[in-house]
C-alpha cells in the first residue's frame, strides 16, 4: 500500500517538476541582423531580426534612446526568432540599449549600434556605360603571403587546386596585392563573384561551394577569403585607384547549412518547405517531395503561362543543396532589403549583380529595386536575365513599355549578344543570316529597351565556356573584343581573357574557373607582369590593353550615337558618332581576303580622308577600298 501511495506521489510531482524546469529555461538573445544600422535613410523604418532561445515569447522590448520608436514586434513561428520594427527618424548616432523583457526576472540588455552615413545616397555612384567590368572568383585569383589554409570553426573542407570543383585558396589578400594589374590593363570596376560565408562541407551531397553562391551569412565575408574589414580596405584601395566594386548577391536561394534551415524563422521562410520541417534540415531532398527549377525563365513573361511552369520556374529549387527563399514573406524581403543597404553603406561598394533575378517573384524583387532606387538615385544594379530573345531581355529593364510591372532595373544582362558571337566565330558571313549577320539581327532589336546604354554585354562569364573552347583562336578573340568594347553597352570581360586562358564545361565548371597564372605559390610563371607573361599572353594583353585606355573616358563610346550597317561581302561595320568625331568597328567575317567598298559607309565616312587604327597606330586612307585580310578587325578613329 505504502508503495502504492509513493508511486501515486510520484505520478503528481513529476509533471509540476518538469514544468518548473521548463519555466526555469532562460531566454536568451544571441544574434541581431542587420549588426548595426545607420540614422539619416529615406526609409527611417529598420527590422532587426534577434536570434536567441525562447526569445519570440518576450512580453516587451523597449528603449529609451532618444528619437528611436519601436513600431511593432513580430512573433515568428519558430520561438527562436523575433523580428523588431523601429522607427528612427528622429535619432541621432550612438549606441542604444535594448531591453527584453520575460515573465521573470532582471530583463536582458542589448546594446545596439547606431551610425552616421559616410554620404548622402544621392553621392553613392554605380556602375554605367563609362565602364568596364572585370569579373573574377576571389577563390581562383590570387592567394596573400599570409594565406591560412584551414580556419578554424569552418565546417569540414579542404583546398586542392588539382580539383576544379574544390577550394583553391584564393582570397581577398590576394586581390588587394594585384591592384595595378586591373589600372595596367585598363578596366574600371571589379566584380567579385560572392563574398559571403558560405559554410559547407566539402563533397556534401557531391558539391562545394567554393563559388559562393551557397551563403549561410549574409552579413558575415567568408573567413576563407578575409574579414569584413579587409573587404572594406580593398574597397578602399580599389577606389583610390579608380576601380569600382560590384557585389555580387543572391536573393533567390540560400546554403543548406544557413541557420534559417535547420530552425525555420516561419513555415513560409522558404519554398517547398515540407521536407524540411520533415527532416529538421539535416538530410539531402532528393528523393522527397522535393522540386527543382525547370530552369525556363520564360513563364515569368509568358502570357499564356501554365501555373504548373511558372510555379516549377519561380518556386523550384535552382539545386537540391540551396533551399530556395520565398521572397513572398514580407519580412523575409525587408531582410533582404536591408541586407543589400547595409553592404552599400558599409563597404561602400558601387553596385550589386544580382543572381537568378527571375528565379525570384517579380513583386517582391520590384519592391527591392524601387527602394534601393529612392535611396540610390545613382547606383546602378545588373540583373542576371539568362533568355537569349532580346524581347524577354529588355521587359525586365526598368521603365520597359512590354510589360505592365515595372522592375525598376536599371541594367540586364544581353545573352543574345553572347550567344550570337558564340555562334558566328564558327561561321562565315553570308549575305544572310549567318556569321555577323546574327549580332546585326540582335542589335536591330534595341528599340525594345527603354536604355540599351544600361545593357551589360559579355562573350563569357563564369557559367558558360570560355570564348576560346579549348583553342587559341586569337583572330576570333579579337573580333569579339573589339565590339564588345565599341558597342552602345556595358561591357563585361571574364578574367584571364586578356592573356587567352580557355575551357569547357563538358566535364565540370571549374574548367572555365581555372587559377590565374602566377596568383599562387608555386606558380610557374606569373601573368601579372609583361616579364611574367608568355609571348603568346602579352600579345593578347597588349593588344586589349590598347582598346580599353583609348575607351576609358572616351565620350565617343560612352555618348555616342551608333549606326550598323548590314553586313556586306562578308563585312560588318558599327560607327560610333559624337560631336564631329566618329569611329568604326570594321570585321571581316570570313577566313578569305575581303575588300571594304568605303563608298557604301560615305554617310558616316562624309570626307574623312585617313583615320588611324587604334588597335595597330596605323593609318588608313579612306578615299580608297580597305583590302581586309581574313578576320581582320580594325577600330578607325577619325
């Protein structure tokens, strides 16, 4: 009986004990994003978002600095998660103290910073036609003396630069170190591909992400590559050598080990989150309810659109390691939002690339640029939109009259420049549609866009085979170089182009990411320096190196008017034309002997007698016919 009674007594207290246990858990807070803010924005409303245990279950959060107003709190469904709204229109910089309030006990004090901006928005110059963008990986370009090969805290990776899709141990040590290569070669603004932590395990589900493009910090540079501060010294450094800087983001998806994973803010923080919530974050999709992108952007536009096509093109998965980001969740896209601002103010960069911009629904990302827009009138964001039909193109670009939803983007991407030129070096030009007739049928097209002077063309990137393919095709190489850098667009050049690196993606994409000779020890000859460089690469250098000082500043490109003519016995012309000065961009677009009748570009020509060809510093006597060897390209300046 007495036993009875004991378990009986038992049976009663264990429930009170282990409520009491749980009311003794304390709440904590461990993390705010964004980590500080600046007082003086268009928008004086910022979300802070704190991390902590049981911190959403907090009865209040108050401060009592001056000017600061807290307009709301924001429960998530997570109880680890809670978002702050305030107002700060009327407070001065200075650190604040915020003060969370439990059910019991002293509250938790924060104390939180507060800045004043180095500039006005209106001051933050981007990116525009004036310039010439150098993209490159940061992992694959140049290695600092004091390179550390394994950083502590990092989840399981290794660096191995006879793997292409391993981690090479490039950094931004490395780049800051290179600086006067990009003034010798004459290019005016960097773009890096991401910066950002990404903290995955190597070979996790068969991938690495030494590309960046998995961020698991938004607010936090890999430590692989540097700290926050070292990317703001080379910021610094760039621009006190003339270079901009462009950021390159991601707003579509998100890495699988991001904190947000594994402890879902709310159960609409991402798309198809089901096996998710099914395996706490912790197991690869495949094989679950899981959906990836069809890849075909062209549902976001099209006006006959299934829902099935759309819904696999804007909420699949871009790959099954990347969870994809439901911008649809308002306070999810003012995270992102903010995030995009604070790196404006506190790196000072001078424009943003934004990855898989279709990918992302169009609303939100709308919202986003016509924001950033009001607060940076004159900062310039490029948008990757990877549909070869220049109509698709020009709709995204801001102000377009194709579609009744302005995007408010200021530059696109032109992959039907790309992949003309891909197409014609393999082609003669016929009288037709063949060779150069391909890009003059593109060009035709650029009353689509309401500024093709805001368009960024390219003949590669970082996910397409290089130019070259796996040859040594200089004449083609030329060719492409030239229009790329005389034509009505942002020009964007991929890096080791100028001394002919090339690659395919036919076995991996680290075969078009190859190192930069001579960024890393052991190296065997350096491409930074003429000594360094092979004959065969500082012909190419040279040569580019020539074209892209005679357009730096150049009003002739940057302001010009442009006339094409169609292309004629194998020949296709570009002028250029602004205030009594013109230029010309003659190719050859055959493998024979071709001859320029110049009476046929009179209305451009008028009675210019000799004009010198910048590529060469010859000159050319234009009251005759040019007798043009195969390939040959000329850029008259007259």
């Amino acid at each position: 009986m007495k036993m009875k009674r004991f378990l009986l007594l038992i049976a009663l207290v264990a429930p009170i004990m282990t409520m009491s246990a749980a009311k003794t858990v304390k709440m904590t807070v461990d993390r705010i994003d964004p980590t500080d803010w600046f007082v003086g924005m268009k928008n004086s409303q910022v979300q802070l978002m704190v991390y902590g245990n049981l911190v959403r279950d907090v009865q209040d959060v108050t401060t009592d600095y001056p000017g600061v107003v807290i307009d709301s709190l924001v429960r998530l469904d997570s109880p680890n998660y809670l978002l702050i709204y305030m107002n700060l229109k009327d407070a001065q910089p200075g650190t604040m103290t915020l003060s969370f309030k439990g059910e019991k006990g002293k509250p938790v004090k924060v104390e939180y910073t507060l800045k004043a901006r180095e500039m006005k928005g209106e001051d933050r110059k981007g990116f525009d036609i004036s310039d010439v963008l150098y993209l490159l990986m940061p992992d694959r370009f140049a290695q600092g003396a004091n390179h550390n090969p394994q950083v502590k805290g990092m989840r399981t990776y290794r660096e191995d630069r006879s793997e292409p899709s391993l981690r090479h141990g490039g950094d931004l040590e490395g780049l800051r170190q290179h600086l006067d290569y990009f003034n010798d070669l004459g290019v005016t603004a960097l773009w890096f591909t991401p910066i950002l932590e990404n903290d995955s395990p190597d070979n996790d589900f068969g991938y690495s992400t030494y590309h960046g493009y998995a961020t698991t910090d938004y607010y936090r540079v890999d430590p692989r590559f540097g700290s926050n501060a070292e990317y703001r010294q080379l910021i610094d450094e760039c621009h006190a050598k003339g270079l901009k800087v462009v950021m390159d983001m991601i707003f579509n998806h998100c890495g699988f080990e991001h904190p947000w994973v594994a402890d879902m803010p709310s159960k609409d923080w991402f798309n198809l989150s089901d096996w998710l919530k099914q395996s706490g974050g912790t197991s690869d999709p495949r094989g679950t309810d899981f959906l990836q992108t069809s890849y075909k952007l062209t549902p976001v536009m099209d006006p006959y659109a299934s829902e099935v096509d759309l819904r696999e093109t804007v909420e699949g998965w871009f790959v099954s390691t990347m969870p994809d980001l439901n911008q649809r969740n308002p306070h999810l896209m003012r995270y992102l939002i903010q995030n995009s601002i604070w790196w404006i103010e506190t790196a000072g960069i001078d424009g943003i690339r934004m990855d898989t911009y279709p990918y992302a629904f169009r609303e939100p990302m709308a919202q986003w640029m016509k924001e950033l827009d009001k607060e940076y009138p004159n900062f310039n964001t490029v948008g990757e939109t990877w549909v070869t039909v220049p109509a698709y193109t020009a709709a995204w670009q801001k102000d377009s009259k194709l579609t009744d939803q302005n995007s408010y983007l200021k530059t696109v991407m032109d992959f039907s420049f790309q992949e003309a030129l891909d197409s014609c070096k393999h082609e003669e030009t016929d009288g037709w549609w063949r060779g150069f007739n391909r890009l003059y049928n593109s060009f035709v097209y650029d009353y689509l866009y309401p500024n093709p002077s805001s368009v960024m063309a390219f003949i590669d990137n970082h996910d397409t085979d290089r130019f070259l393919g796996d040859g040594k095709d200089s004449l083609a190489l030329k060719q492409a170089m030239a229009l790329l850098m005389t034509i009505n667009r942002i020009p964007q050049l991929y890096y080791g182009t100028e001394i002919m690196m090339n690659g395919t993606k036919k076995v991996t994409d680290g075969n078009v990411r190859k190192d930069f000779p001579g960024g890393f020890p052991g190296d065997d000859h350096s491409a930074f320096t003429k000594e360094g460089r092979t004959k065969v690469e500082q012909q190419m250098f040279s040569w580019l190196s020539r074209l892209l000082h005679w357009r730096k500043d150049n009003p002739l490109i940057t302001k010009g008017k442009q006339i094409q003519f169609i292309p004629y016995n194998g020949i296709y012309v570009i002028a250029r034309q602004y205030q009594g000065r013109t230029s010309l961009t003659i190719l050859n677009g055959t493998t024979k002997p071709a001859v320029m009748e110049v009476k046929r570009y009179a209305e451009v020509i008028g009675q210019t007698k000799r004009a010198k060809d910048i590529l060469t510093n010859r000159y050319y006597d234009l009251t005759t016919d040019l007798q043009m060897k195969p390939r040959q390209v000329f850029v008259l300046d007259f």
